[in-house]
C-alpha cells in the first residue's frame, strides 16, 4: 500500500501534517495552532512517522521532502538538533515495518492537496 504525507508550518501559527491512501482518503492528520515553533521541515517528519506507524511490511510512504528522504536514508547528515530524534524515530520505524520511502514531486502529492 501507498501512503502520502506531507508537513507546513507557519511559525507562530499553525503547523500541521497529514497522511493520505493513495486514493486521497485522510488516515491521519493533526494541526496545531498558536503558540506553534515548528519548522516546515519538522512537520514534514511528523508526516513520515505517522504514515510509518500505519505501515506494513512492503508498504511504501511518499513524501515530496527530498530533505527528509535523504536524511533518513543516510545520503545528508542532519545538522539541526530538533530534527535528529525524529530523523533516527523515522528510521528506526522504517526498518522495523520493512516499508520503503519515497520522494515524489509536489504535484503528485496527494496529502498536500489537503493544504491547498
């Protein structure tokens, strides 16, 4: 099964993710609302562990973060401190469910398109 999530913050705002099936339907989604100090980025893995935690074995989880793709795969190094536990939290997931990740273009994002 395919599962698409995706992050946005405002800072000061709201921030909020969600995880959508491949048909678009809503499995998870949360938002929050001032005082908010997460990063666009940081919502992006909220996204990814939550879509992780509904994974099986063969699963796959889309995201159009090529950051988050890359650090959880080991291809950049994460330098922000706020993002390394759930850098190592998604990696950990992504092992332990056997699922695969995947980037993909905005467009084809159907989790972002509950932000549009």
């Amino acid at each position: 099964m395919k599962f698409y999530c995706d992050g946005s913050s405002t800072i000061g705002v709201k921030s909020a993710y969600c995880v959508t099936s491949a048909i678009g339907n809503i499995l998870k989604s949360e938002t929050s609302y001032a005082p908010n100090d997460k990063t666009n980025n940081e919502e992006e893995y909220r996204g990814v562990i939550a879509a992780l935690k509904l994974c099986s074995a063969g699963d796959e989880v889309c995201t159009d973060s090529l950051l988050v793709v890359n650090q959880i795969s080991g291809r950049y190094k994460v330098k922000e401190p706020r993002l390394k536990p759930l850098c190592e939290q998604a990696q950990h997931l992504l092992i332990e469910k056997k699922a695969a990740i995947t980037w993909i273009t905005r467009e084809k994002n159907l989790a972002g398109k509950v932000f549009e």
